[in-house]
C-alpha cells in the first residue's frame, strides 16, 4: 500500500488487521512525512526511536491477536501532555530541559492501547492563544492556502501543531486539549474533526494546567469514525484526577448508525452575531437543511447568557491560570535566571518568570491575579462565577426540554494569516473563541465537522453541542452532518 500516512485510523486498524500492511510501515511512512514537513513547524520534539519500538510491540500485538483497537496506530502528541523521558514543555521556555519522570494518564491509556507516538506537537504557549504564534518554538503554520495566494496561514490555537500535523498526513491523529476551544477552532481551520469531551471524561492527570476547571483532553482527528475509534481509548475513570467521572466508557464507533430520524437540533438565535461573516451564516443554514434532510427536526432556541460567555470566561481562565502558573518559580524544575550579587529569592522569581514566560501568558497572569486580588474578587471572579452558573443553567433547560443537540457555526472566520492580529486589541483575538467557550464554561461535549470551503478555498467548520457524557449520540448526529457535507477537501501539497 502506497501513501500509508494519509489512511484513517479506520482504515489503518482494517489494513493491519487483514495483513496488508504492518505498524512499522506506517510508521516509518509517518516518520518520512514529519521529515519532509519542516516548513509546517509541526512536531516540535520528534521520537522516532520510541515510535518504532512500539511499532515493533505493536506488530508483535497483533500477531498474536491481543490488539485493541488502536494498536500500530502512530499518532501525535500535544506538547501539553507529560511523557515520560520526552521533553514536555507546553511550549515555554519556563519549562526547557523539563523531562518528566512520568506519563499523563491519557498519553499511557493511548500507550496502553498500542498506539505509536511519533513525538510532541507545536501549540500556543500554556495553551492560551487561539493562532499557535505564542509558542518558544515558532508559529505552526497551517497547510491550507489561500487561493493562489503564498501567505502563511495560522492553523488555529492553541492546538495548532496537532491540527496541522493530522491534515497534513503527518499522522493518523492527534490529541489535543480545549480550554475555550482549543480543539474544536483548530480542526475547523484546517479541514479535520475534533471533539471536547464532557468535563470529567478525560483525565486531567499529567497534563499541564491552564485553567482546572475547563480544561479537557480530546481527539484531532481526519474525520468522525477516527474520533470515536480515539476517544474510546483516551477515556475513563482516573483516581489521580478528583474531576474524572467514573463512568462506563462505551463503544463510540458502535454507535455510529448515521440514523437521526426524530432527533431535536437545537438553532441558538443568540449565536447569530453582528458582523458574522455571510459564508458562516449560510454554511450554518446548510448545516441545518441537513440535519433536516437526514430526519432531525430543528428547533429555534434562546441561550439568553450568551453574550456574557467571553467576559465571563477571561475573567475565570485568567484566574485559574494565575493560581496554576504560581508553581513555575525557578526553584524545582525548568529554568532559571541567572542572578546578579547580592540578589535574593524575590530577584530570582521576577527574572525568571520574566524570561521564561511569553508576553500573552505574562498578561493573562496579571488579568487573572488582578481579578483575584483583594478588592476585586467579588466585582470580577465571584460575579463571573455566578455568570457561569445561569450560561450552563441555560444549556440545561434546553436539554430539559427535549433537545438533542444543538447547532451552531464553529468559527467566526476561515483560518487568517500569520501576523495579520500581532498589532490588533487581544480581544480581537479572543474573539476568534465566541462559539466555543460556553461549551466549557456549562462542561458540555462539543465537536467540529469540516463541512465546507470559504470562496478563497478554505475549510469553514459546523460544531455540534451535546447532552453531558452523551458522546456517542453526539458523535452519531456529526456523522450524520459528516455524511450530508461530503467534506473531502485536502490542502495542495507546498511544503
């Protein structure tokens, strides 16, 4: 078989099973396509030495008939995500030289399963950004283009690297983790599926925090079988994360019938913003003849709080950020700022964090500190707590009566050029987040499906919102919108 890292994992796992091919082959074909894709700034700390021997283990797996199902299956891994002996260091220069001493609970369940970690992929720094270009390694860059234009193109963030590593055949997929959207923005901006789970799905364990109580772990995948086959496999109850649910993890892919006949979409009228592009407005519209189409009855819903969801959501990131960011302090691991005579411990913290800390997390710390501060905590943190609680108060009264899912644009845009916000407002920036962080804020699975191309040739993505720890129905109602789309575009090959 030719081109083996442009299979799914679908077809992978099918192709191995039947002896076509071996997790060697497919991984030195991945390895071979990481090589040749410098100019992607993708994989940021590459292992193929550790990719082929549990490849090998792999092969020796299925050989023997104990394979789960992502066994052979060579994938990338956020550099978010703490593997053992490997440099993790969330894309900060706070953490170079930082190998951990252990392995994030997802990484070893995906270990554990047979999957092959090709090494570390490029993303925002601590995972605040929403165009990967706050990273100590460079930009990740996407490899969709504009036309006939050779302008660099952001692939999303903070889950940039991991997006444009699956779209570009680097891998068969990709984790990645989503905050106020770090999944779901990224996937749609490079033509690929990616789902947040509900809060608690995944195991937080080894992996470093933004904000604790919106962070998630979930796939970056080609499309929605390839999601469910990974989410399976990065489920389940961790006693390490006092967040992880303790629920039966069911077969995802089983649950992929396609039918939706007599499901309830839910349309948010609040969704339909000032200014909202006219290709997002009528690839919503076509999102929903659909869903119709394939038997789902729409229903127009109001989520009055809203409006409220990005001023609520940085002011509670920051703050969690400011507490979580406390540790990096030159003391016990990372780096450390070399201190002139007569300098103390308060020296050494301040020359350290500000070198070793980016200027977008240096502000975040001081948004979120400032919010937590005497005197403000009622004004800013308490309020926006209490915000939170009436925008998943919201979620839950629709769902009370009767919705399935709900529907609405993924982005406000189709990817943008590198550079084309560095001299914007940040809130610009934070913009790019307004369909997504109220899936965190109310703790609610979320996935983006590619389900078009904007007029410069560019992939544009739907996202469905779920039920808490339905998934599986969720999944189902993307294939559902996955097979209507017909979405096979992929990006001309320059790199």
């Amino acid at each position: 078989m030719s081109d083996l890292n442009t299979l799914t994992l679908a077809q992978a796992r099918d192709a191995l099973r039947k002896g076509e091919t071996t997790s060697v082959a497919l991984t030195e074909a991945c390895l071979a396509a990481i090589e040749g894709a410098g100019a992607l700034n993708a994989f940021v700390h590459k292992t193929p030495e550790i990719a082929l021997e549990r490849a090998k283990a792999a092969d020796a797996r299925l050989q023997s008939g104990d394979a789960p199902k992502m066994c052979g299956l060579p994938i990338g891994i956020k550099d978010l995500f703490c593997t053992k002996g490997v440099p993790s260091q969330a894309a900060s220069r706070i953490l170079e030289g930082f190998k951990p001493e252990y392995e994030s609970t997802v990484s070893q369940q995906l270990a554990d399963a047979g999957a092959v970690m090709l090494g570390k992929l490029n993303m925002d720094e601590f995972a605040m950004g929403s165009s990967n270009e706050t990273s100590c390694y460079g930009n990740a860059v996407n490899p969709w283009r504009r036309g006939n234009d050779d302008a660099a193109l952001t692939p999303g963030g903070s889950s940039g690297g991991s997006a444009a590593a699956v779209a570009a055949d680097l891998c068969l997929a990709a984790t990645g983790t989503d905050t106020g959207g770090s999944i779901r923005q990224p996937a749609a901006f490079v033509g690929i599926t990616g789902i947040k789970p509900t809060y608690g799905r995944c195991s937080r364990w080894g992996i470093v925090a933004f904000a604790s109580s919106l962070d998630q772990a979930g796939p970056m995948t080609k499309d929605v079988r390839d999601a469910a086959i990974m989410l399976e496999a990065m489920c389940g109850h961790d006693p390490k994360d006092s967040t992880s649910a303790d629920l039966a993890v069911p077969d995802f892919e089983a649950m992929l019938t396609g039918d939706i006949r007599g499901k309830v979409i839910g349309i948010p009228r609040e969704y339909r913003m000032d200014g909202m592009p006219e290709e997002i407005e009528a690839l919503w519209q076509q999102g929903t003849e659909m869903l119709r189409a394939a038997g789902a009855e729409i229903r127009d819903i109001s989520l009055p709080h809203t409006k409220y969801a990005l001023p609520t959501y940085y002011v509670i990131a920051p703050a969690e950020a400011s507490s979580n960011l406390a540790r990096y302090d030159g003391v016990r691991y990372g780096h450390r700022a070399k201190l002139a005579q007569g300098d103390g411990i308060t020296e050494m913290y301040e020359k350290t964090r500000a070198e070793g800390f980016g200027h977008e997390v240096q502000r975040r710390v001081m948004v979120g500190t400032y919010v937590l501060s005497a005197g403000f905590y009622d004004a800013y943190y308490n309020r926006a707590r209490k915000v939170r609680t009436l925008i998943k108060k919201d979620f839950e009264d629709v769902f009370a009566a009767g919705v399935d899912a709900i529907l609405t644009p993924a982005t406000p845009s189709a990817a943008f050029g590198l550079g084309e916000m560095a001299d914007a407002d940040p809130v610009q920036m934070y913009l790019n987040d307004v369909f997504t962080v109220t899936v965190n804020l109310a703790g609610l699975p979320g996935v983006s499906v590619p389900a078009g191309l904007d007029k410069q040739g560019l992939p544009l993505g739907l996202q469905l919102i779920g039920r808490p720890w339905e998934e599986g129905d969720l999944l189902n109602t993307a294939y559902a919108l996955e097979q209507a789309a017909g979405f096979l575009a992929k990006p001309g090959k320059w790199w």
